[in-house]
C-alpha cells in the first residue's frame, strides 16, 4: 500500500507548535507521508487553540473549505486535535467535514486512530473524560510520547516541555479546562532528552510551561525549580542558548531564576511576563495573585541583577468592569515597565471560565478595539526608543534561516515562473539572502548572509532599527 499522506496546519501557542512538531515526527515514523499540500492529501489533522474566540473561528473557517474540499474527494479524512477538540468533544463531530477528534492528552495515540480512520471511514472522538480530575493514565504514554519523538522548526533549535497544565485558573482562561492539571516533567527525563538534542546538533533549547517558573520536582532527596533545570540544561556539552516561556509573576524563587541568568553566560537575558492589566482592581477580577506595584518591583529586582535584561509583556484589554481609569494603569505599567515588546489582546469570554459565568462582557466592541491600538501605539513608542540604542553595537544572533520576506519573493519567482535568475538565488546555498535571528535578548536582527549560516551564531553590527527589528550588517 502506499504511503498514505497527511496534511497538519496548527493553531496556537508554542506548546501547540511543539504538539504539532511531535505529531509530525510521530506520523512520519508511523509510515505516513507529510505534505505542504491539503489538497493531495488522505488526511488533514488541524492542532487547535481555545484561547479565544477568534482561534476558534479560524479553524471554524478552515473546516469550512475542507468540507467544500471533500466533496470533490470523500474519502479525505479529517482530525480536529488540540484544545479545541479537548473543549468541545463530540459536539465537533456534528460539523459535516469532521471524522476525528482528538484531545491533547490523546495525541500519543495519533497514529492508530488516523489509520483506522483511514482504514474504515469512522467518526471517532477520544478526549479525556473529566480533564480537572488529572491525566493519570495518559501522563506515563505522554512522557513517553515526548521523549521518544523530537520536533525543532528551526535549525539548531528545539523546544522542550518541563510540565503541563496549569493550576492558576486566571477567571478568563481556557488553559486549565483544556490542558489539565499541573504536572512536572522528571528532571532526569529532561536532561537526558536535551543531550540527545544537543547530539543532534540542537545548540538552543527552550523550556516551555503555561507557567515555566512553578516547575517543581521532588528528586534524589531535594526539590527541583526552574533555575535549577536552567543550570543543567546550560551545562549539557554543545547546549549554547538556554531560554523559557511563560513566568507568572511569582515571588518564589524568582531571585534564584534572575542569579542563574546572571551566573551562566547560557542563560538568555529575557523574560516572557504577562501582567495581563496594570490596575489591582481588574488584576483581583481576573484572579491574578499581585499588584501592579509587586509586579513593577519583581522587574526592577531582575534589572538590578541582569541589567540588559530583555522583558516581554502580555495585556487583556476590555476585561468585564475596565473602566477608562483601569486602562490609564495599564498605560502607566507598560510606561513604567520599558517591555522589548507586549502582545496585546482583547478580552473574549471563553465558555465555562469563571470570567464568563459570573461576569458580563460590559466594555464595547469598538473600545477594546480603541484601547488595542492606544495600547499597542504607547508600547511602540518604548519599543522604537530602547531598539535606537542599538544602533552601532554588535550583537550575536542565532541565525533562523530566509527572512519571510526573502521566502515570499523566493517562492513569487518561482510561481510566476521566475526567471532561472530568482529561482537560483533561493537555492544556492552561497549566495546572500536576507537572513533573520534571534539575539539572547529575543531581539529580531535582519541582515543579509548565506542561507547556510542558519542554525549558527553570528555576529551583526546594528545600522537601523524599527519598533519590532534591528537590521544590520554581518561582521566576519
Ligand atoms: N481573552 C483574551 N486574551 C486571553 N488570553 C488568555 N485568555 C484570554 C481571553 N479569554 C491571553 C493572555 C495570555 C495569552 C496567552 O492570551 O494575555 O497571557
Ligand atoms: Fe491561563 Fe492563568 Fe494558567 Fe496562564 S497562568 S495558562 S493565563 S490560567
């Protein structure tokens, strides 16, 4: 028989892009055949995201043309995996493209049901019963699932989860009715999967949690966190850059996690720290256990340390009850806490989050909208100034790959038929395109260099900036 061919688009958070990279390396594994093309393909699995409303209406929106797409070949089949399936369960089967639906904790068993699928035209949902009550008897097949298959997008790069779940229940989250519980990763299962990557030639790891800095474990007579994985993750041969998302703005051992920054020259200088809004009235609604005050020190403690530490923020604009005055607090904290850049949403009431059962969706349409862009234009203005003093300096960049850009106008050439000119200049590996890559500070530095520099560091001075890119040149 020949190999059958699946098709995965993915929606979402990191943690989803790692399912998706797993699940990807798991059907390959398996005998199937990845394709970029839906439309040659047996199966499409789409990897969802419940966060909010708009995520979910985008995979509404793709089902769609799958439907449309399966007219012309019944026998496609289609997996809605993820959050989303984990949310609505059987409820999705109801949509005419649907035949399998396939939770989070479920994605271990991926490969058999996308073959009987296959093999008998079922329609199948298999999602965890009552999430909330934990995952035990998945945990052991996901633990295995992790360390067996690997996932890195990028070259030189991978990402690696130390827990799941989370126990926070922030009133307008999905995350805990979706993913479960908190659950630690083993530390020893970790490092040994990080020496395989680095054997493999993966020079970045990032440790990735809902809430990355309540990791702990109890393991050969002491209690593990974060900055202590971060230190064994650093000191595995071939390992350079050591990176995690997401912090909450915890106090425990935050100082710990800053000085392991400071201590390791591997340890990138960055912190991912959502404060969600800068007034303490909308933080006690959303069920946020600080204040914008506590949360203003802990940065200030991190700077004290780790002065060119590089601090990301994320905000809800529109919460039910902001008033004009709790937005100006948010204004006034994103002023105050000079982030390299902030992602901003607007609030969307998730069903069955407490945010949703017991508060009303008061703020208009049109002012979350309004104070989206009041929010993202003051976040901007920072953005500008702090990547202006850039200008000048060197900086060490590990390399992605193709900016987007070069890849859009590679792939332009090749669509109009391109001359053999443009066609040539995206694949031979020595001439110079424009490259993107990361500084340990997240920053986004464009310069121009040869593709086969992706995966390595390199060093690039600054010439020009925007509020979301450095661009430079490459120094030999
Ligand atoms: N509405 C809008 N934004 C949300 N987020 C989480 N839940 C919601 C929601 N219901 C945002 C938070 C979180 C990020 C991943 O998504 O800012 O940090
Ligand atoms: Fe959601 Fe809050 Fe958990 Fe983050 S910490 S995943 S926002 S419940």
């Amino acid at each position: 028989m020949k190999d059958r061919t699946v098709h995965i688009k993915s929606f979402g958070c990191q943690m989803n892009k790692l399912d998706t990279a797993l699940i990807a390396s798991a059907l390959q594994a398996a005998g199937f055949q990845l394709t970029d093309d839906v439309k040659e393909a047996d199966a499409v699995l789409i990897n969802t995201c419940s966060v909010r409303e708009h995520a979910e209406e985008r995979v509404y929106s793709h089902l769609g043309h799958l439907k449309h797409l399966k007219e012309h070949r019944p026998q496609m089949v289609v997996g809605v995996v993820g959050c989303m399936a984990q949310r609505l369960g059987d409820k999705l089967l109801e949509h005419e493209a649907v035949n399998l639906v396939c939770g989070p904790a479920q994605i271990p068993q991926i490969a058999d049901l996308l073959r009987e699928a296959l093999a008998q035209a079922s329609r199948r949902a298999v999602v965890t019963e009552n999430i909330r009550q934990g995952r035990q008897d998945s945990d052991a097949a996901l633990e295995e699932f992790e360390s067996t298959y690997s996932a890195g997008e990028l070259p030189g790069q991978a990402f690696v989860r130390v827990m799941r779940g989370c126990n926070n229940f922030c009133t307008y989250c999905i995350v805990p009715y979706v993913r479960g519980p908190e659950a630690c990763r083993p530390p020893e299962l970790i490092r040994e999967q990080v020496r395989r990557l680095a054997d493999a030639g993966v020079r970045q790891v990032t440790l990735l949690g809902q809430t990355v800095n309540s990791y702990r474990y109890q393991s050969g007579g002491r209690t593990w966190c974060l900055a202590d994985l971060l230190d064994m993750t650093a000191h595995v041969p071939g390992i350079e850059w050591v990176r995690f998302v997401t912090s909450y703005p915890y106090d425990q051992f935050y100082d710990e996690i800053v000085q392991v920054m400071a201590g390791s020259a591997k340890v990138c200088h960055y912190l991912h720290m959502p404060a969600q809004s800068g007034s303490d009235h909308i933080l006690r609604a959303m069920n946020r256990h600080y204040t914008a005050k506590h949360y203003l020190e802990l940065i200030e403690r991190a700077r004290a340390v780790v002065p060119d530490i590089a601090v990301a923020g994320d905000f809800i604009v529109g919460f039910p009850g902001e008033t004009q005055e709790d937005f100006e607090g948010t204004v006034d904290l994103v002023r105050e806490a000079r982030y390299k850049n902030s992602y901003i949403f607007k609030y969307s009431p998730r069903p069955g989050t407490t945010a949703q059962k017991r508060l009303t969706d008061t703020v208009p349409a049109e002012v979350k909208q309004q104070r989206n862009v009041e929010l993202l234009a003051v976040q901007d203005r920072i953005s500008a100034e702090l990547n202006r003093t850039f200008v000048n300096q060197q900086v060490v960049v590990l390399v992605e790959g193709p900016s987007k850009k070069q890849v859009r106008n590679a792939e332009c050439g090749m669509r109009n038929g391109g001359s053999s000119d443009s066609r040539d200049r995206s694949i031979i590996p020595y001439a110079n395109v424009q490259l993107v890559g990361r500084t340990s500070t997240d920053h986004i530095v464009v310069f121009d260099g040869s593709p086969s520099l992706a995966g390595s560091f390199a060093r690039v001075r600054i010439t020009q900036t925007s509020p979301l890119t450095l661009f430079g040149d490459l120094q030999p």
